[in-house]
C-alpha cells in the first residue's frame, strides 16, 4: 500500500495542479464535496484501470499479488467501485478490516468478502 499510495499522491497533486490551472484555486477537499469527488475519482479510476488491466497496481506488482474475483478473472469496474469504497470501511476503525484477514480462513479483508475479489500470489 505504501508504493500505490506514493503513485496516488503523485496522481492527486497532478488532478491538484490541473484544477488550479482550470481556475479552481479556492477549493478545498474534505470541505468542498465536488472537487473531494474529483480527486477520489482519480484515486479509483487509477487502482480500478490497474485492477481491470492486469488485475494489480505498481505496489501489488512489487509483491507478486493480483487481485482476482470468484471465477479468478480480474475484477470489472462494478466489484473493482464496491472494493474500493469499503476499503475506507476496512480502514476506518483502525484498519480492523484489513487486520481481519491474518484470521480469515482465506485471508480475505472485509472489502474482498463485500467485493466478492481476493488476492492471490503470482
């Protein structure tokens, strides 16, 4: 996670900088829904493409995992936006639902069980 999170800061100060140029200066995130949505759409349209593409992102790459769904094809975009918004309910209570998977049989987080996706090694 921490090598996909550089590439998100990377990609969200350049969403940052093109919102600037188009004279959204005076936006804040977390204050203005809008522009919030914006940069999460960038930070989903960025793992969902890496997901769809190859089934796993620069980080994953590093860590030999993909992402697959119950059949073992990659996600499509409808599981690929289910995982990606109840990651932040995995987050959320102190990372319970990524912790959650050193216990699960299949070593699953709560957002793989929600998603119907796991991963597996390569």
């Amino acid at each position: 996670m921490v090598y996909d999170g550089i590439v998100v800061l990377a990609l969200l100060i350049l969403a940052a900088m093109l919102a600037l140029l188009l004279g959204m200066g005076q936006h804040t995130a977390m204050k203005d829904p809008a522009y919030t949505a914006y940069l999460l759409s960038v930070w989903f349209l960025y793992l969902a493409w890496c997901w769809r593409k190859g089934g796993m992102t620069v980080g994953m790459r590093a860590w030999r995992v993909r992402i697959v769904d119950a059949a073992g094809e990659k996600p499509g975009w409808g599981k690929s936006a289910i995982r990606f918004l109840f990651s932040f309910v995995s987050a959320l209570p102190a990372g319970l639902g990524f912790l959650w998977s050193l216990f699960e049989p299949r070593k699953r987080t709560w957002h793989d069980i929600i998603s119907g996706t796991r991963l597996v090694r390569f």
